[in-house]
C-alpha cells in the first residue's frame, strides 16, 4: 500500500484567508473614521459650550456693573466663535433671563461626501 502526504496549502484556504483578513481591515478602517468624526463633532461641542459660558459671564459682569444685563458687541461675539466651522453666537436677554445660541456645521459622513450638518447649542440662565 503506498501512502501519499499532502505538502503545502491548497489555494483555497489562501484566498479564504486573504479574503477575511481584506473584510477585517475595512472594518477597522471604518471604525477609524467613525471614530474620528465623532472626536472632532465632540471637540466642536466642547468649543460651542466655553463660548456660551464665557458670552453668559460677560453678561454676568455687565449686569453687575450696570443693574441691567447687556449683550456683547457683535464684533465680540464673532472674534469667540472664529474657531467654529460658521459659527454664530446670539445673545438675548429678556428681563433677568438670558438666553446664549452657538450655532456651527459639522460634516457628516452619513449623508455623503461634501454635505454639512447645523448644530446649535444654547444656554439659559437666570443673570
């Protein structure tokens, strides 16, 4: 009786073992730019949520030098949302209560390439 051995891999299991490490590799990369985009969208809510408080103490500190809460200038309010993407800062005061808006777009990756997304902040308080 003669006995064979096998030798070797058959080609088969190389194009399975290709073909799942590929399915990996993009799954990885997938999650590496969801990961991302949600970093900078996190990033961006921090920024909006210090200039908020920043507009609201400078409101603060007009009130308590005035009796009356004033808004900041416009060209203030430009110079602290320069950093955001569009941003827009509105401050409105209606008596004590004072209402602080961040407005912003951020790129979305789930409605396809090049299209943006308005995000909005805001923060009430009573000055």
């Amino acid at each position: 009786m003669k006995h064979t051995f096998q030798k070797g891999m058959g080609l088969i299991e190389v194009l399975v073992t290709v073909v799942l490490l590929a399915t990996a590799l993009l799954a990885l990369a997938a999650l590496q730019t969801r990961s991302l985009q949600y970093n900078s969208s996190a990033y961006l809510r921090s920024q909006a949520n210090i200039i908020a408080y920043d507009l609201m103490e400078q409101v603060r500190i007009s009130s308590s030098m005035s009796g009356a809460p004033t808004t900041p200038s416009e060209a203030d309010r430009k110079a602290l949302v320069a950093d955001l993407p569009e941003g827009k800062a509105d401050v409105s005061c209606d008596g004590r209560v004072c209402t602080v808006s961040i407005t912003w777009t951020e790129p979305t990756l789930d409605k396809g390439e090049g299209t943006n997304e308005k995000s909005t902040f805001s923060y009430q308080t009573r000055v």
